[in-house]
C-alpha cells in the first residue's frame, strides 16, 4: 500500500498513512518495565491509603477492590480562580502487580461505574465546563506511578478545539439532520475493513485518518452524550472490548492513552472512548506542520485487533 493523506472525519486534522513491511512499526517505543512486586512504598496500595478519604469506593474502606482520591499534586483547584477545578485518581485495583486489562470483567465494568458516579457529582460543582476522564500506561504515555490508576480532570476551561469540534458537528447536522458519528458507526459497519468489535450495544473501529498506530474508538451505537448514560448492558459491552483491546496493545508493549471527554453544557455530543497507544514519537514533519505520519494503517491494525 502507498502512502496516502487522510483527512479526520469531522476535524481538521490531516493524517499520512505510510505503512512499512510487517504489521508492527520499526520505531516502537519501549513500554515501561513490568510492575515492580515491591510496593512498601506504593502510595496506592491499601496499606499506604488508611485514612485516605476516599470520595468513591468500591467495597469498604478495610477491604476495597476500587477507589477514588484526591490527586495530591492536581494542576487545578477550586480555591484557584486562575485555574479553577477538581483533579481526581482513581486507583483500580488494590493489587500492585497486575494492569488493567488483567483484571476480571466486573471489575472492569465497576471501573466504568466509578467514572460514571464522579462525573454526576462533578458536574454539579459551580462553573465546571468540562470533565475528562484519562488513563497513562507506560512512561511516555504521561504515567508517573506504576500502580494501575487513572485520573478524572475537571474544569471551568473549554478546550478550543472541542469548541471548534462541537461547532463542525453542528453544521454537519444542520446540513445532513443526522448525528456525524452515528454515521461514521454505519459507514463503518458497512464497510467492515476497519471494525474490530460490533454487538448489539458497542462498536469498535479503528478510525479512517487515526493519528496513532492501533488507534481503537469504542462507542455505544445508541447517540448518547455521556458516560452517565450508559445502561448497564452498554457498560458490560464496553468493558468487554476494553480488556481485550488493552491486553492486544499490552501484547505489542506499547504505551498508550485513553480517554472520554465531556463538555458539560452540550447535551448532544455521542460519547466515544479512545484508545492511543503510543508507538511513534512525533518529529519535525509532526511538530512543525501538524501533519501527522502514521506508519500503520487503520485496516492493518483492525485486522491485528480482530485475530484471536
């Protein structure tokens, strides 16, 4: 396949796809090492968090299989009018040695809960605009700790580009009377190459201009705008393809990133997780134009996903 300029479905990005020989690129990023057995000094594990409010928990405050904390070093705070807002981790399993994707499906799902319950009580805090929900696997997705945990960022800042973002969709629905990504899901169905996961409640696609390499979205076929939406068999539906997906990237020791966004006065957004393994550092064509080059296309990368 020769290399080809794809343009994002909605947004104004433009992405390269130039795949290389084999299904993996060249230019991986190491993960980081394994978790570390020894965590004395782990501030997540269960013995260095008593007495630690937790404001969401899964199970007691002696035996606790999920729990919520203040992040101690937030970037925003409520008494801080110049950057106003709540930061939050959540520690997703008390154990020290196993990711994510190796936890029990349940587990999984009340992770999915957990966020849910955060982001109805978050969005009743005065003046926050915005909640995003994101995880860092691996050191040069961002992670500090290597306790399994992931953070809950709220604020009264309205990124720009989501602004822009919402006022794309917009005009796409008043041109078309439909949602943009309800159908970029029937797009997708139809054509197959990209889709990874399809059941009755969830899709997962690996988008047309993906800016990352093994770029996966997961959505909900039903248009709601956000996680607290999301009925029970939509819950097991997401948590189901998330394991599989994440212990597929773990196989490829990547880093990577996940998130849900939420703009908290726009009631009409359709909901997508987004996973972004990391696995090219971006150099001077990325930096200096903003072009993106991804060295593995969305189709290789579906049919990765798809094999057992």
């Amino acid at each position: 396949m020769r290399s080809e300029l794809r343009r994002d479905y909605i947004q104004n990005k433009v992405v390269i796809i130039a795949p290389r020989r084999g299904k993996r690129p060249h230019d991986v990023i190491t993960k980081k090492p394994k978790l570390a057995l020894d965590n004395t000094k782990c501030v997540f594990c269960p013995h260095n968090q008593k007495g630690i409010k937790a404001l969401c928990m899964n199970g007691n405050d002696k035996n606790w299989t999920l729990k919520i904390i203040d992040n101690k070093f937030p970037a925003v705070q409520l008494d801080n009018p110049k950057a106003y807002g709540v930061q939050e981790v959540v520690i997703e399993t008390p154990r020290h040695n196993v990711e994510l994707h190796e936890l029990p499906l349940p587990q999984i799902e009340a992770l999915i809960r957990s966020y849910a319950t955060r982001t109805k009580q978050l969005t009743k805090i005065k003046d926050i605009e915005y909640i995003l929900i994101f995880k860092n696997e691996g050191a040069d997705a961002g992670a500090s700790l290597q306790h399994a945990h992931s953070q809950i960022f709220a604020t009264s800042l309205l990124p720009p580009h989501l602004f822009d973002k919402s006022q794309r969709i917009d005009a796409y629905q008043i041109q078309h009377g439909t949602c943009v990504y309800c159908d970029v899901i029937k797009d997708e169905i139809r054509k197959k190459t990209r889709m990874v996961y399809n059941d009755s409640n969830v899709v997962a696609f690996t988008p047309y201009a993906s800016m990352h390499n093994y770029e996966l979205w997961i959505m909900p076929k039903r248009h709601i705008d956000n996680v607290t939406c999301l009925n029970k068999k939509e819950i097991t539906s997401f948590a189901k393809i998330l394991k599989r997906a994440l212990a597929k990237i773990d196989a490829l020791d990547l880093p990577y990133n996940y998130y849900f966004h939420q703009v908290v006065f726009d009631k009409d957004q359709h909901l997508y997780l987004k996973i972004t393994p990391r696995g090219s550092k971006w150099a001077g064509v990325e930096i200096g134009s903003g072009v993106i080059i991804n060295p593995v296309s969305p189709e290789d990368a579906a049919e990765y996903y798809r094999t057992k």
